[in-house]
C-alpha cells in the first residue's frame, strides 16, 4: 500500500540528484469563524473604539482610546506582530478625553486621523496624520466645537471621495424637545486639512427624534459610497429595538438614497449595532455588527430539541440547573397538559454557544423506564444536579441518575414495579407509610445523593435522611444499590395530624455543616416548621414551629436557605391567625433565634410567591423567584432588585412576570429562568437568559454578493463565538483574509481589546531552522508524530500576545507537513499527513537566538484519554458499521475522514466495550483482524492488514545507491514460539459454581407436631436454581429438647424433596408423635379428679387428689414441652456461562532450535467465538512474533512513495541477495543544511526480515 | 573604484581585505553503500557571514563604524559589486595602534563581521 506519487515526482526520488524541500502549515480542526479572540496584552484599562485599516504596505493599523487618549495599534508589514504607540496624550486639551476615533489612508501613505474629544462641556473633532507607524506627521487640529447643552457628537467614520474624504458622524441636538438626531457629514481635500462646515445627510422616512448612531462609511471600486449606520426603528417605553439601515451615494456623498433596513431584528430581545464595513479584492464585502441581545432564549423549535414518540413537545420546565464547571444549564422538562407531569426531557444547553448540546428522553438512547412518561402516573417530583451529575425523583420514588459526560443513567428503584418491568434494586431499606414523598440532593463533592423523605399520613408523620453512593455499582450478585441511613426516622415536632397535607423542601450548607428541612402546612389546622441538623452527625441542631417560637409563621417557611446562621425562607400568608406581619420573606437568626421579616419591594401584596432561593454573589445576596420576577435581596443593606419584564427588554413574550425556578452563574450575572411550569401554563414557554449586569452581544456578519453594481445581501451569522463584545471593526488584507478587532467586556466590566483573523493557515517553512530536522515518525500501532523546530520562537510562543503568530502552535492546532522535490524550477509536493500540536519548548536566553521546538501527533493521539462508558452492545454487526459508530460517535470524526477496508478475514462481531478508552477499543480490533490503524498522508485514517505475504511494494536492489546503511539487529525480539488465543463462544454452557449457604430456617416443634414440612425457596424472587442441597443442622430438634429428652423417642429432620424447576426444597421435621400423652394425661386428670370429687372416705379422697395433680403435672409438662430448630441450607448455585475455545499456533523452527522447549504466551480475545477465528489470530500473533526476531534496520535515501506496512526489497550489502523487508517503522528526516553544514533527506527504517 | 557603504556611511577608505561576495550553493553529497547521492537545497545569499578588514583606519572612520554597531538594527550594505545587501554587524573589533589616547588618530587590525539577511536589489 505505498503511496502513488505524481510521475514527475517519482522520477525524481528515483534519481541521482535531488532538490529537497519541505512545507509546513499551520491550520485548525475548528472552523475560523467564529472568532474566539485573541487579547493584545493583559491591561488592566480600558481598551475602546478600534477603529481599523489596511495599509498599502501591508500593516494593519487600528485607532483605539485608552485612558482618553488615543492610540494606534499596527503590525509590520508581514502581519506578524503588534505594536502599539500613543498618538495622541489628552493632557494636551486639558479636561477633555478622546472618545471615539477613525481613520484612512491618504494618497502619500500617511494615515488621517480624526477623532471626538469631550469635556464637561464641549465636544471637539479633531483631525490629525500620522504615519503608518503612529509617527505624527500633523498634530491634532480642531474641526468645530459643540457646546453640549446644544449639541452633543458621536461615532464618526471617514472613506475616500473623487476629490478626498467624506466624514459621517452622529450629531445630537439636545436643545430640540424631544432630542433630534441627525447624522452629519463634512467634506476634506485631499491634504485632509481643510474641512468643509457640517451638514446633515437625509435620511427620508427615519424619524427625527429616533437615535441614529454609529456610522460607517465605505466607498467601493466602482466609486458609490454607502453609509450604514443603526437605528432605533421602534421603542416602547423602556423597550428599545435597533436594526441596521443604508444609504447610498452616487454623488461622493451629496444626496442619498432612501434608507433600507440591512437587519431585521423583530422583537425587543435583541438588537443590530455598530456596523462595520470591508470590502474584498473581488468587489463583494461583509457588513459586520453587534447584535445587542437582552435576552437569550431556547424553546421547542430550537435545533436539539428532542421529545419522545407520541409525547408533547411543549417546553414545560420543571427545574433548572447552572454548572459552573462546565459552563452548562440541565433543564428538566415535564409537566405537559395532557401528561400529568411526565419526565419528558432532559436538555443540556452550552452556555457559551447557546445550543441545546444533548437532549434525553425516554426512548433515547440512554433512556429511561416507560414508567416515568404518558400513562405511567409516575409525576417528576424534584430534581438536583451536580458537576456531570442530575438526579429526578418521580412521587413514586423512582430516581434517574444521568451522567452528561459519560450519557448514562442509572434507576434506582426503591420498590418493585410488576407493571414497568422493574424491581427494587436498593438495600438497606424498605419502603414505609413515611416514605411517602421524598426530596434529593447531589453533593458531588462526596459523590452523596440525599434522600429526605419525609410522611403526611397521621400515623406516619416521619422524616428520614438517607444517602447512595452515586460512584457506587451495583452489587454484582445481588444487583442492588445499598441506601445508607443519616437521620433515623424521626417524629415532626407537630404531634398527632397537624402537618396533615403539606410541602417540604430541603437545604444543604455543606460550608456550616447543616441540613435544612422545611415543611409548610396546606390545610386547616396545619402547622409547619423547619427542623436544622448537623450533617455530619445527624444531630438535630434547631426547630422553629409556631407552638415553641411564637414569632414563626403558623405554616411554615418554604424554600429555605441558611447562611451564615441566618435562614432565609418564604412566606406564604394566610389570614385569619393575627400574623399580618408575616410576608414575604423570613430570616431567622438562629444564635438569638430572633424572627424578622422583609417584603419584597416589587409589590405590595399577601403573597410573593418567592422560591427557588439561593444565597448568590459570595454571600452578599438571596435569589428568588417569584410572581414579580427574579428577585435579588441584598443581605448587606437589606433592599430589593427586580428583573422582569419591566427592565428586561424582551424578557417574555406576554406581560406576565411569574417565574418559579431559575440558575444563576455567578461569574456572569447570568440568570436562566422561565416561566413556564404549571400545566397548561398559557404563557411563553421559552427558556431563557439574561444578564444583571454587561451584556451578552455578539458579533455578527452579513456578507454581500457585488452583482450588477448592487450587492445581494446574504444572511447573518455569528462573527464571534463568545458573548460581551462591542464596537468591533473588520478589514480585508490583499489576500482576502478577513481581520477583526473588538472590544471585549469581561465580567468585571473591564474592556480589553480583541483580534482575530479567517484563514489562518500560515505556510511557516521560512522559519524552519537550517542544520535542525524535520522529522516524521510512522511505527505500526503507535500514533505518527512530526517534530521541528524554527527561529523566531518569540512569534510562535503562545505567551507573546503581541504576536500575531502566537496563536498558531497552541495546543490542539493542525500541522500539515509536506515534502517534494524542486524539478526544474517547479515544486512538486507530496502530503506527508496532519499532526496534532502536542507541546512546544523555548528558551530564551541573551547568548542565544530564541528556536522553538514543536511535537505533534497524529489525531489520534488524544484517543487513549477518551473515555468510552459504555459502547452500544453490538450482536452480529460487521465492522465497518462499528467503526462507523466508534469514529463518528467516539473519535468524532466525519465520514470523509476514515476508509475501513473490507478485510479478508472479516467476520460480524458480537461485542460491547464497557469502561475502556478509545485507543483500546481499536487496539482489539487490531489484535484481532492482525491490522494496524494508520492516518495516512492524505489525512484519513484507515486500518492496514499486516500482510507478510503482500507483494514487494518498492524493489531497491537495482537502486543500490538509496541504501546509506545496514544494519541487522534483533535486540528486542523475544523467545517466544508459541501463541495461544483463548475466546468465549456465543452458545451458552450450564455450569455449577462451588457449594455455598443458599438460605436458613429456623423454629419450634411442640407436642402437637408429628411431622412438618417446609418449602425453601433459595431466593426471595423464586427464580435462583441452586443444585444439590443439603441441610447442614445448626440447631436439631433432639438437641436438649424436653420434647425428646422428657419422654425419649427421636425426632427426625431431612430435605425430602426438590422442585422440578431447582428453586426450592422441601425440608421435612418429624417429631415423636406426644398427642397420646396429652390426651392420656387429660383424661387421668378428668378421671382422678371425678373421683376426688365424689369421694366420702379420706384415704381414698387422698389418693385421688394426689394422683389429679400428679396427671395435671404430667400434662403441663406435655404440652409446654417444645423443641427448636435451626437448619442451613448449603448447594451449589446454577449459572451459565459461555463456552471457551482456544487454539494455538507454534514456531516450530524456534522450538527445534530449543530443544522442543515451547515457551508460550496466552492471551484472551474477546472478539474470537470459535476455534477458527481463534485460530486465525494466534496464526497472526506466532507470524508477527517469528518476524520480530529477523528484524534489521537501514537508512536509505528518502523516498516518498515508502511507508509503513510495505514490503520493499533489498540487496544484502555484502552478499548483494535480496531482502524482502516488512516496513515496521519508518522515521523521515529533511534537514536544511547551514551554510558549510550537513543536510538530511533520508528514510530510517526497522523492518522485519521476510 | 566604487566607494563601499554601509547604512548612512559611506566608507573614507574601501577595506583592505573583503570575502568575496556570490551565492552559496547548499549542497549536501550522501555517500550511500553504491555510490554517491547529491542533494542541493538551492542557491542563497542569505546567511553568508562577510568579514571586512582594515589594517589601518582613521579613528574617524572607527567611530562611525561603532555607531553603526550601535544602532542594532538591519543595514544596507553597498559593496559597489553591482548588488545591495540587507545585512547584520555581527562583530567589529580592532587594536590600539601607539596608544589609547582620545586624541589619536588611527586604529589597526579592524574587522567587521557582517552577515547578509537577503539580497536587497
């Protein structure tokens, strides 16, 4: 399988005289677009308003404003690095800041410059030229002034005109009521010195008193001029909506065109901002912008979204979760109308991209029990998440466990289900009348999920804490979960009926080591309470309940929180019992147990409907939900803060406010919420997000066909991919690659300017460093590798953010090598294959040029940390449909990324991969179909057999000249000259495991007892079969039994039969048979006693009475006589398992040579089922392990045609015979020689000997 | 005879000893066990390290070539061959000649290492 080289290209490998040359790119698995960005430097001021150009001599220049005062950042003429240089110091305008700028190229290469200065008073525009790298060639100098009681300036922007610049720019005329805004425009020469007086453009149909701001000017190659520019195209008091418009000029900016609207944001969720123009060397351009979002939102007909067959896709919502760690939202859906609250789904949503990434449902895969949808009844209760974790409880207290990283779920089923096909799978507890409901919590530092269960019935008014070990598998035997206890069942602090019909909610402090569990009340005469334990001991630690602590609300709080000793809780009024003062929200401090109570401010009303709290912002506030919105109350200062439709443009699509859960992330001010949870909930059912503070932003970018002299508008995408830019500015260089700058708004509000450019994929050769290798290493079954190192290592360091190249070898990136052959003047090239960036290395030092060192691999050298859980079970599949599902599913590679061959030895697999790695997943396939993976130099991956009897590949031995060394060597073989394969088939054998106690029974005989029998099933489900049993007597009825001992006789005790079907035996018990005596005894004791009775003479009377009690002794001791048994039952379990095969292939040759000392090596296969196949992997291993002992090494003349698996053919360097060589490793080098040194262009090989 | 220059400075005396001045061929020959390989990597300039030499120069001169060194940066080198080079100062050193006062007039065995980043025209 050598690679088929171009004709040209091979003739010249084959020759004498070469011309090496080597090529080296950077590229990306990812897609350019969306911008991630790169930072400039890591200050701390703020960075605003880039406003950026090419220049004609390749740099790239951008104005931007720092501290008020104006900048220019630049690069050299090949864009390699930044630099940055003030243009302009604000001490020179005493008072006044820079606040905007813009710029373009003049006819002499300088740079015009003209910038809004402002003071507390005054607005200025200056204009000012500078060179292209920031030397100031003419100062600043003022344009007009704008007194801001009058007027106030804004975003200005300049291009080119038939007779010099245009410059466009908001001008606000605050002296007009209401405001007037205007968009204006002056005219300069070509010296851009003279400016000609301000007039306004007309924009017809754009009313007055609307904002119109942010104009960008462009003049394209056919000379019409087009200003875009945002405007705010419809408010309703406070909601405000802006989309992009445009005018053009055919005139250089005399009249315009009707203004047409370039975006169409419809709603108040979000708005376009702040275009900015390029235009490519074809003529066609991209308008990119800001889309200014108040609110994210994801409902059902967002791509993702999943729902199960015959289920409703309403996106009702039960319960949100925010994971900081990965930066993902878990929503649970459910609580469909017409399915009383069926788990329906389960989305994860990336925060970062706003994309559903997974969605669960019942019939997915994984999925759950069918009890948990329609017609099951089995309602979702609550749901608590955690790192990878989420846990839901249905009222039937059933929990699904999900593992979004590994997409598992475990069911944990505390009773048995006939109906749903399931059975109890805990231990450890049984389920009672004060299970009835139950609350969970995931602490994932402890891997703990807590259960509160918690009762409502007046006989069972009860709590409990337990947990399960969720890292914790299942018993293999028993296959149950076991459920360990923390708080014993304890009573309410009520007594008798009177938290009859309530709710609870439950609360962990992990911090201050308490557990809070709040129960409210519902109906009359119920009383609530919230009870505080210590988590670590169970130890009860506060109850608050009306009847101990008189300032507590008779019904309880609910939702409630604990921080810092203080509980926070909701309130919900009802009247009747004095407790007026009672609403909202209560805080208790529990060291004086004082009772306080703050009403939210939003409203004034009984209830507030707060739940969900939080205690957020590092202790400094309490989130809730409620009826007004997401409620903020400050801790601190005691005030309140809303947000909701009132504030939050576009929060929902109606005016109602309600929102009963939400998530929050803390470093953000992101809050998910919605409010969407009851049934038939008529109101927007979109989830959603929105930010406290900042804004989530993101660049877009329209691109436009040039057709006809008009341009076709395409549609929008996303510019960036992270939220909280602004004022971005984007330029086309001469080869197309489009370069952005923004300003970006970390979560402290910070702003800091951001680069990025497409096409990143820089040929990097140049910079390789002569008298260094380039090395490229292939060795079947290792992952490929690339090696080299360059000069320059201060563009390529990644921790040099000034430059531009410092991106290129981060880890992950792409390495394309190349090699080929200069032939007659042109290059020929040959792919060498993609590696992926593993590690870089410099060392700076005075002495020293800076080289980097860079080592990559090929893809799949990331695939020994990929986890694989657990892999479809697959039964009777072909190969190529496995790797089709390992490689899309697993590796995440496409279709045109990997070719599996059709395999000679190929059969259909029965297999499933459980808790392994991907690189071992593909090490079984490769053992056993005797193939190596191998990436190969086109970039896809593919598996080549090792074919020892393949056909010589490349035949040298009249090329004598290629081969610079040889060199036998079989250090690392081994004696080895015998394989054995081992695998299990598909049929199943009965086999009996070894004799253990299946069960016990124990109890009593008495007098009444002849015989009994007992039926002795060796499981609790009747289903375990066990062979063989044996009764092993612990305690026999003869031992010491008044039974035997008093009277004698002998009792008996045997298995006196087993079931058909082995699930049970019959032990029988015979005892001596005393009934005759108790009668006996009973009617000496009739008849003594009658003649006692009717006795005249002592004597006689004597006797008789005598004789009566001595039967009515005789009889007690009869009938109290009893006997204890106690008995094990031992036998030998029956199991199936599967039929082992094995076969076994020799070295004969080797084993002769020992003496007939076999020396052998065993190993399982799990992908054999029979002799053959067996058979078929040890005759591979014995060819491969015969082959390693005739191993030798040689360089030769690289050739680019070779690579591993071939078989090339050699002439022995001295006896000149032919060599076949099996082509095991191969390791390419070029090296560019100094001037005076050594160059390199060779194959190193280790082969095996054929 | 052209008078050489450097950067701004055009030398008051030519050196009295130069290397010569043509592109390298980057050869590498691989001897292998039947015979003999050539690789040749192309032809350049670039790299090239060019010693220029005076026995004797005036103090004057010795200063301007310091401060040449001293600008660190990339220099025009026109040798008067035709060509012009973009080059580095890679070394300039040189001896008293009679004595180190500031008042003496010349300076012996001055050697400049230059060495050419590419063919400027």
């Amino acid at each position: 399988m050598s690679v088929t080289l171009d004709a040209t290209l091979k003739s010249a490998l084959d020759g004498l005289n070469h011309h090496p040359i080597c090529k080296i790119v950077s590229t990306s698995l990812a897609s350019d677009i969306p911008f991630d960005g790169q930072l400039f430097n890591s200050q701390t001021a703020d960075e605003t308003d880039p406003d950026m150009l090419v220049h004609s001599t390749g740099r790239l220049a951008s104005t931007f404003v720092r501290s008020g005062d104006l900048y220019l950042m630049y690069s050299d003429e090949a864009r390699t690095t930044w630099y940055e240089v003030r243009i302009f110091d604000n001490a020179g305008i005493s008072g006044f800041s820079v606040i905007n700028a813009s710029l373009i190229e003049l006819s002499n290469a300088n740079i015009g410059v003209v910038f809004l200065a402002r003071s507390a008073t005054y607005d200025r525009l200056y204009s000012m030229i500078i060179g292209p790298i920031g030397t100031v060639v003419s100062a600043a100098s003022q344009i007009v002034q704008e007194t801001l009681t009058s007027v106030s300036l804004g975003a200005l922007s300049l291009c080119e005109t038939a007779t010099g610049f245009l410059l466009a720019y908001k001008y606000r005329d605050v002296a007009a009521s209401p405001d007037n805004y205007y968009l204006y425009k002056r005219t300069c020469n070509t010296s851009f010195a003279s400016w000609s007086s301000a007039s306004s453009i007309t924009l017809t149909g754009l009313i007055s008193t609307r904002d119109k701001d942010h104009p960008e000017l462009f003049r394209n190659q056919a000379g019409a001029i087009y200003l875009f520019f945002d405007y705010l195209d419809d408010y309703v008091d406070p909601n405000e909506r802006r989309n992009i418009f445009y005018v053009i000029s055919s005139d250089e900016g005399a009249t315009w065109t009707i203004p047409a609207a370039l975006t169409s944001y419809g709603d108040f969720s979000a708005s376009a901002v702040s275009p900015s123009v390029s235009e490519k060397t074809n003529g066609d351009i991209v308008i990119a912008y800001h889309a200014q979002i108040s609110v994210l939102k994801i409902g059902s007909s967002t791509t993702g979204y999943c729902t199960s067959s015959g289920e409703t896709t309403d996106n009702h919502i039960t319960d949100i979760f925010y994971i900081a760690s990965s930066n993902k939202v878990y929503i649970v859906g459910g609580a469909a109308a017409t399915n009383t609250d069926a788990l329906l789904r389960v989305l994860v949503i990336d925060v970062a991209t706003w994309t559903i990434e997974k969605c669960y449902k019942q019939d997915g895969s994984p999925g759950w029990n069918a009890r948990w949808s329609s017609d099951g009844m089995n309602y979702t209760q609550q749901a608590t998440a955690a790192g990878d974790y989420l846990a839901i409880i249905s009222k039937s207290r059933d929990i699904i466990l999900i593992n979004t990283q590994t997409d598992t779920i475990v069911e944990y089923h505390l009773q048995s289900s006939a109906l749903y096909g399931y059975t109890k799978n805990v231990s450890g507890f049984t389920l009672g009348v004060y299970h009835d409901y139950c609350q969970i919590y995931l602490d994932a530092t402890t891997d703990r999920l807590y259960l509160f269960f918690h009762g409502e019935y007046a006989t069972a008014e009860k709590y409990q804490l337990c947990w399960i070990d969720i890292t914790e598998t299942a018993d293999p035997i028993t296959g149950l979960y076991t459920i360990h206890e923390l708080i014993a069942p304890t009573y309410y602090p009520t007594g008798g009926s009177i938290a009859y019909d309530h709710d609870a909610t439950i609360h962990f402090n992990l911090t201050e080591d308490k557990v809070v569990f709040s129960v409210r009340g519902w109906t009359a005469g119920a009383k609530g309470f919230v009870r505080v334990h210590v988590l670590s001991t169970g130890s009860l630690y506060k109850t608050y309940i009306i009847d101990t602590n008189v300032g507590f609300p008779r019904r309880g709080i609910m939702w409630t929180v604990l921080h810092n000793d203080m509980l926070y809780g909701n309130v919900e009024y009802e009247s009747g019992y004095g407790q007026e003062e009672r609403r909202g929200l209560c805080l208790i401090n529990m060291s004086s147990d004082t009772i306080t109570f703050e009403r939210p401010t939003v409203a004034t009303v009984n209830d507030y409907g707060l739940a969900d709290l939080r205690v957020v912002d590092s202790g400094i506030n309490i989130l809730m939900a409620s009826y007004y919105g997401v409620l903020f109350y400050s801790i601190v200062d005691k005030t309140w803060n809303v947000f909701n439709n009132d504030n939050v443009q576009g929060m929902f699509t109606d005016a109602e406010d309600f929102v009963p859960r939400l998530a929050y992330n803390e470093s953000t001010g992101m809050v998910f919420t919605s409010h969407c949870y009851l049934q038939s909930y008529p109101y927007d059912k979109n989830f959603i997000a929105f930010v406290t503070t900042g804004n989530m932003s993101l660049g877009k970018y329209i691109p436009a066909t040039l057709s006809g002299g008009s341009y076709s508008f395409g549609t929008e995408s996303d510019l960036h991919l992270y939220r909280g830019g602004e004022n971005l500015t984007i330029a086309y260089d001469a080869n197309n690659v489009l370069w952005n700058i923004w300003t970006q708004v970390d979560t402290s509000l910070e702003k800091s300017l951001m680069w990025d450019r497409d096409n990143f994929n820089p040929d990097i050769s140049d910079y390789i460093l002569a008298g260094s290798a380039v090395t490229l290493n292939w060795e079947v079954g290792k992952t490929a590798k690339a090696s080299f190192t360059l000069s320059r290592a201060d563009l390529f360091d990644v921790s040099n953010s000034m430059s531009i190249y410092a991106p290129i070898f981060k880890k992950g990136r792409i390495v394309e090598v190349s090699l080929g052959e200069t032939i007659g003047g042109v290059d020929y090239w040959q792919a060498q294959g993609q590696f992926v960036v593993c590690a870089t290395r410099v060392d700076y030092r005075r002495t020293a040029h800076p080289v980097i060192e860079i080592e990559s691999e090929d893809r799949s050298v990331m695939w020994s940390e990929m986890m694989v859980t657990a892999t479809t079970g697959y039964r009777n599949a072909a190969l190529s449909d496995i790797m089709d599902d390992i490689l899309q599913d697993i590796a995440g590679l496409t279709v045109a990324d990997y070719s599996i061959p059709s395999l000679t030895n190929g059969h259909t697999l029965y297999i499933q991969w459980i808790d392994t790695d991907l690189a071992a997943i593909i090490e079984d396939i490769c053992q056993h179909f005797g193939v190596f993976a191998h990436w190969q130099v086109d970039g896809t991956w593919t598996l080549v057999p090792i074919d020892l009897d393949a056909a010589v590949a490349h035949d040298y031995t009249t090329a004598q000249s290629k081969i610079l060394n040889f060199g036998p060597d079989d250090r690392y073989s081994s004696f080895i000259n015998q394989i054995r394969v081992i695998c299990e088939g598909q049929d199943f054998l009965e086999v009996l495991w070894d004799e253990e106690r299946i069960t016990q029974l124990s109890g009593v005989v008495g007098f009444w007892t002849k015989q009994e029998t007992h039926t002795v099933y060796y499981s609790d489900d009747r289903a375990r079969t066990v062979r063989y049993p044996r009764l092993d007597i612990i305690q026999s009825i003869n031992d010491f039994s008044p039974l035997i001992s008093l009277l004698g006789g002998q009792g008996d005790e045997y298995i006196q039969s087993t079931a058909e079907d082995e699930t049970y035996c019959i032990v029988k018990i015979e005892a001596p048979n005393r009934a005759i005596y108790a009668f006996a005894f009973a009617a000496a004791i009739a008849g003594f006693g009658a003649a006692a009775l009717y006795c005249e003479v002592r004597f006689y009377c004597g006797v008789s009475i005598m004789l009566t009690n001595l039967a009515l002794s005789a009889f007690i001791q009869v009938v109290t006589a009893v006997a204890n048994f106690k008995y094990d039952i031992w036998g030998q379990p029956i199991g199936h398992e599967k039929q082992t095969y094995q076969a076994t292939a020799d070295d004969t040759e080797l084993q002769q040579q020992l003496g007939g000392q076999v020396v052998s090596q065993h190993f399982n296969d799990a992908l054999s089922y029979t002799v053959a196949h067996c058979q078929m992997v040890a005759d591979q291993e014995i060819a491969v392990v015969s082959a390693q002992r005739n191993r030798i090494t040689f360089d030769k003349v690289a050739h680019l045609q070779d690579e591993i698996g071939d078989i090339i053919k050699i002439s022995h360097p001295i006896s000149s015979q032919a060599v076949d060589v099996f082509v095991a490793k191969l390791k390419r080098s070029f090296v560019r020689p100094p001037i005076g040194g050594q160059g390199q262009f060779s194959d190193g090989i280790e082969g095996w000997r054929l | 005879m052209a008078t050489m220059s450097l950067g701004t400075y055009t030398f008051a005396h030519n050196p009295s000893d130069m290397t010569m001045l043509k592109p390298r061929r980057i050869i590498h020959p691989a001897e292998t066990i039947g015979g003999v390989e050539f690789f040749s990597f192309g032809v350049f300039y670039a790299g090239q390290k060019v010693t220029v030499k005076w026995n004797y120069c005036p103090v004057a001169v010795w200063l301007e070539l310091v401060s040449l060194e001293d600008d660190d940066a990339s220099k025009v080198f026109t040798p008067g061959d035709g060509h012009t080079y973009n080059v580095q100062i890679l070394s300039l050193n040189g001896e008293y000649f009679a004595d180190t006062d500031t008042g003496a007039t010349w300076r012996k065995n001055v050697e400049m290492v230059l060495m050419i980043e590419s063919l400027a025209s």
